[in-house]
C-alpha cells in the first residue's frame, strides 16, 4: 500500500493524488461501474475530512481510509439492495437453464471440466473470464457475491447489513453462481 | 413442491449445491443431495463447479489486492481533478 506507514496525516492537498487510486482499485473489484466508484472514493475523502479528529494514528492514514471506505460501501450496498427489493422474481437467465420438470435443458447441461479448478485458478484466461462474467451479473447479484465469497462477509452478517431474510440471500448467491458458470463455460474456460 | 412429491430435480440440487457454499446443509438435505449427485453427473459437475467458481474469485481478489499493487486502470485524471476541488472546497467550507 502507498501510504508509507503514515501515522500522522498528510497534508490534504495530497490525499487524492496519494490514496486515490489505492482507494478507486479496492472499491471498482466489488461495485459495477468506475462511476460510482468514484464516487464511492470521493465520499470517503469528503467523510474523512469530516472525522480528521477520530485518526488516532494507530494505523496508517491508508488503512483508515480503506476503513471508511468499506464504511461507504456497505452503505451503497445495502441502498441497491434495498432500491431492488424483487428478489424472488423470476430471472430468465437462470430459469432458462432448466426445463419445466427443473431438469438440466440439452443446451444448458453442464459438462466436466478437463482441467483441475486449481489448475484453472491459476490460469490469466479464467481470471479474465471471470472478471467479464461478474461485469455481466445483475448488480445485486454481483453485490452479494462480491460481499459474501470475496470479502467473507458471514451470511448472518450479510443479512443484517443489507436487511435481506436468508433465503433471498442464498437464493441470489445461487442465481450469481450458475450464471457466472454458465458464462465461464461459454468463454471456454474447462474445455482446454 | 418437490419435496411433497419426492422429486429432487437438477435445479432444486444445485441451490443445495449453492447453498453448501454458505451455510450447514440440514443431514435430509445432506442426503438428497448426495442422493442426486450419485445419479446425476450434470448436476455433479455443476456442484464442483460453483465450488470453483469462489475458488476463482477469491484468487482474482488475491492476485488485485493489496490495493493498489495491481495492473488494474487507477482514477482518470479528470476524476483526480473533480475530487481534489471537492475536497479543498469541503476544507475551505470547515
């Protein structure tokens, strides 16, 4: 991180060209959109020049920044889901995949990979791919998987943070799972 | 609902499937879905498969993070612009 182990705070005329791209980076892996990231980014430059007086200098001025950060993020989080609350409607994309009896339809079956995960894992094409299959997800969906497999937020917590009951909350990671495995597959990621 | 009937069809074992991934399957739920994945290979390679798929991400988060250790595009210079103004008004406004 580029904060140098600051513990005092840098001047402020220097906080964007410093930390700015530090912060726009963490926040554009989880959110859709470079627009709201940075905005997301200047709402905590803004914040932090509200709370100067709560850095105590026991981290770095880096590290408090990703902290209110992380603070915004949740918020915005928890405003998308709440703005698209029809979590139990119908997605086509996922019900496409099965036909009326929920069996696998012939176009959508899934076929083994012939590569190991970790071996997949390791490759820059699947990290690509994915990267363009998250792009591609619904926002919510993509919020919570980002929130719940990136970041490790507990499901328990995650409900609580963005008022979601579980179900709806599995029912999304699901829904963002057999996309994404769809779309990897369709970008060849397994086929070798 | 399938349970009522006794069937267990492919798109009700992959949210098993998913739902491993985040929470403690209850040992019914453990069952059925053992019980599918031994006679569905689709639905086998699909489970193996969203398991992956977070194996992926968090490595694409590995391999992005620290922040600001990655290749990935930083803040345009115009957007730098737009905040530092913001910030200096914000500060002169205190």
């Amino acid at each position: 991180m580029p904060e140098n182990n600051e513990r005092s705070v840098p001047a402020t005329e220097t906080w964007v060209a410093n930390y700015g791209d530090m912060l726009f980076r963490y926040v554009r892996l989880r959110v859709r959109d470079d627009a709201t990231a940075e905005e997301l980014v200047q709402e905590t430059f803004l914040a932090a020049l509200q709370g100067l007086k709560n850095f105590s200098g026991q981290s770095s001025f880096g590290t408090w920044l990703v902290g209110i950060l992380k603070h915004k993020l949740i918020d915005h989080l928890r405003r998308q889901v709440r703005e698209t609350p029809a979590a139990m409607d119908d997605d086509g994309a996922v019900s496409g995949m099965f036909n009326s009896f929920g069996h696998w339809t012939s176009m959508a079956t899934p076929h083994a990979w012939k590569s190991s995960p970790e071996e997949l894992a390791q490759q820059a094409d699947t990290q690509r791919a994915l990267k363009t299959c998250m792009e591609a997800l619904p926002r919510r969906y993509r919020e919570v998987f980002v929130m719940r497999v990136m970041d490790g937020v507990e499901t328990e917590e995650m409900c609580k943070i963005l008022e979601l009951n579980p179900n709806n909350l599995y029912m999304m990671l699901h829904r963002a799972r057999l996309r994404l495995r769809a779309c990897l597959e369709s970008k060849g990621i397994g086929r070798d | 609902m399938w349970r009522d009937l006794g069937i267990f069809s492919c798109r009700q074992a992959t949210r098993l499937a998913s739902d491993r991934l985040d929470r403690r399957l209850t040992v019914w739920e453990r069952l059925e879905l053992a019980m599918h994945l031994a006679m569905c290979g689709a639905c086998r390679a699909c489970a193996r498969q969203l398991r992956a798929i977070d194996l992926f991400a968090r490595r694409l988060l590995k391999t992005s993070e620290p922040p600001g250790s990655g290749d990935e595009p930083g803040l345009t210079p115009e957007a730098k612009l737009r905040m530092t103004e913001a910030v200096n008004k914000a500060q002169s406004g205190k």
